[in-house]
C-alpha cells in the first residue's frame, strides 16, 4: 500500500499539463470531496482549477464560495468555481429563441417568453449547456490542471456522448447539405445565373462538426483527459461505478483510477452489522475491469470538509493498493 500524499503522486506520475480531470460517481458518495483533494494535490504542481457542474452545489457549501459563475482563488495555484444552469440555460436558450424566429417566421405566433420556455425545457436540453461549459473548460489556455465535478452519474454520461452523437448527426446533414448545395448549383449554371462559391450553412455545419470532433478527440486523449470514479463500498454505488467505466470504455475515454471512499474500519463495520457486505463490495469494486487504472481507498471519515484545511487532512485517509 501506498499512502497519504503519495498515493495521489503516484496516480498523477506523467500527466502532462493542460490536463483535464473528471470525478464521475452516483449522488451522495463523495464526489466533491475527492475532486477537492485532487485539485489540492495538482496545486503543488501547476496552475488548477476545480470546476464543479454539480447542480447540488456542494462546494459552495463545503468552500464557502460567495458566489456561482464566478472563478474565485481559495489559495496558491488554486481556483474555484461553481456552475448554475439556470441563468445559462436562460441566456442560450433566448439565443435558440430568436435564431428560430428569424428561421422559422410561423413560429411569430408565438411569444418570444414561450418559445424561450419550450427550448429550456426541450429534452437534452441541460446537457447541451454541460457540454458548452465543458468545450470552453478545454479551451482554457491559462490553466495548468482542470479538475471537473460531475453532476449525477446519468446526466455526466449523457453530457461526455453527446459529442460523439452530435458528430453522427452532423455528418449525415453536412451530406444531405452538400447534395442539395450540389443541385442547386447544377440548376442555377444551366439558367445561367450567378452561383455563391461558398454556403452559409454548409459551412457552419462544418464549423460545428469540427468543434464536437476536437472535443470528442480530447475526450479519449490520455494527455488531455483521465477519468476518476468514485464510489463507496456499497451495492449500488459499485454497481454504478462499474456501469462508468463500460461507459467511458466504450466513448474511448480513459479511466485512470477508481476511488472507493468512506471505508469503515473493520470493527465499526462489525458493530453495526455490515461487516460482510462492506467486504462483499470492495471485493466487487477491486475486480472491476477498467484496463490497469489504479485503485485508491480513502478511510472513512466522521464529516464533510468545511475548509481546505479539513480536506487536507483528509489526503491522509487515502491509500493505493499495489
């Protein structure tokens, strides 16, 4: 076993900079607060910023960040920021309003405030703004370390496919443009009439398909991106932590460590009667597949981080098997 400080050392040994980190794991098992040692242990190396998606909110409670929408440094080399749908999704979905207005002239019918509502709360919607965050969080030049606290495991898996969807969308339009682009070109020469040499919506088609290439490139890049997934020794957490790693296996994505968190000790577990499936469900957490990423356990810990300080302690807890 490896422990405390070096444990996080020895998972993060060759990352490169300008590296992405994402904490993935079912509600309520301490996603925030392994995201928050991560982003301690990359501030002793570079420029960080933890970036937390997670509509709960929890850093704000656990940091006492003022404010969301607002990049705030907790310490030396360490930002923080929280994300709130709500006035983005607002702000995007006016955007969509009005383009479709200006598309669409049967939609005058309706009020510009319910077009706005009807797009807000259109399926897919949310993760649509996810991934906008997300795009802009890779472009990020200036930081060093990017660490990203997912909202549930569900939403996150919908937000990390949906490039690789948009891609096969894309292609099947960017065709189906370029075959009516084509026409019409054939139409307007044999009449003689001028010709545009470029389409406005050919290229914008283009211009999207390879935005979602290059974030979905990252996406499965070893040097840009690495994947946490956090559970606790519990039936479901586990169960949804496997469902993780297929996921992220599956989209190229890779996983470079499980963590299992809140550990009881052993004599706790026994005194309160789930000393055997605490057991039975770090065997299952240990044997899941995820193509030599590491293991870490961090020990069971009586409350949630108030302050950095607190969360430092908690690197303590941490130990890697192997």
């Amino acid at each position: 076993m490896i422990k405390n400080k070096e444990a996080y050392y020895s998972v993060l040994e060759d990352i490169p900079k300008r590296h992405v980190f994402v904490t993935v794991g079912k509600g309520g098992v301490g996603k925030t607060t392994v995201s928050i040692l991560l982003s301690l242990v990359l501030s002793e190396r570079g420029k960080t910023l933890l970036a937390s998606l997670d509509p709960a909110k929890h850093l704000l409670e656990y940091l006492g960040i003022p404010k969301v929408l607002k990049e705030v440094e907790v310490k030396s080399n360490l930002k923080i920021i929280q994300y709130d749908i709500d006035p983005l999704a607002k702000r995007v979905s006016s955007e969509y309003a009005t383009l479709l207005k200006q598309v669409v002239p049967g939609l005058m019918i309706l009020s510009l405030e319910d077009l706005v509502n009807a797009i807000r709360h259109a399926p897919g919607f949310e993760e649509e703004i996810f991934l906008r965050i997300l795009e802009n969080l890779y472009n990020r030049k200036d930081i060093d370390y990017i660490v990203i606290d997912t909202p549930p495991t569900g939403i996150t898996h919908r937000i990390f496919n949906l490039p690789r969807l948009y891609m096969f969308w894309l292609e099947k339009l960017f065709e189906l443009r370029s075959k009516i682009v084509s026409l019409r070109y054939s139409i307007a020469k044999s009449m003689g009439e001028k010709v545009e040499e470029r389409d406005p919506v050919l290229s914008r088609l283009e211009n999207l398909r390879e935005r979602y290439r290059t974030l979905y490139n990252n996406i499965k890049d070893t040097r840009r991106t690495s994947i946490f997934i956090v559970t606790t020794p519990e039936p479901l957490p586990v169960y949804e932590a496997e469902e993780s790693v297929k996921f992220f296996n599956q989209i190229g994505a890779h996983v470079r460590a499980i963590v299992i968190n809140k550990i009881l000790p052993e004599d706790v577990a026994k005194k309160l009667g789930i000393s055997e499936s605490q057991k039975e469900n770090l065997e299952k957490a240990l044997s899941i597949s995820c193509n030599k990423c590491r293991k870490l356990f961090i020990r069971h810990h009586s409350k949630t981080p108030r302050s950095l300080e607190e969360a430092k302690e908690l690197i303590n807890l941490t130990e890697l098997t192997g």
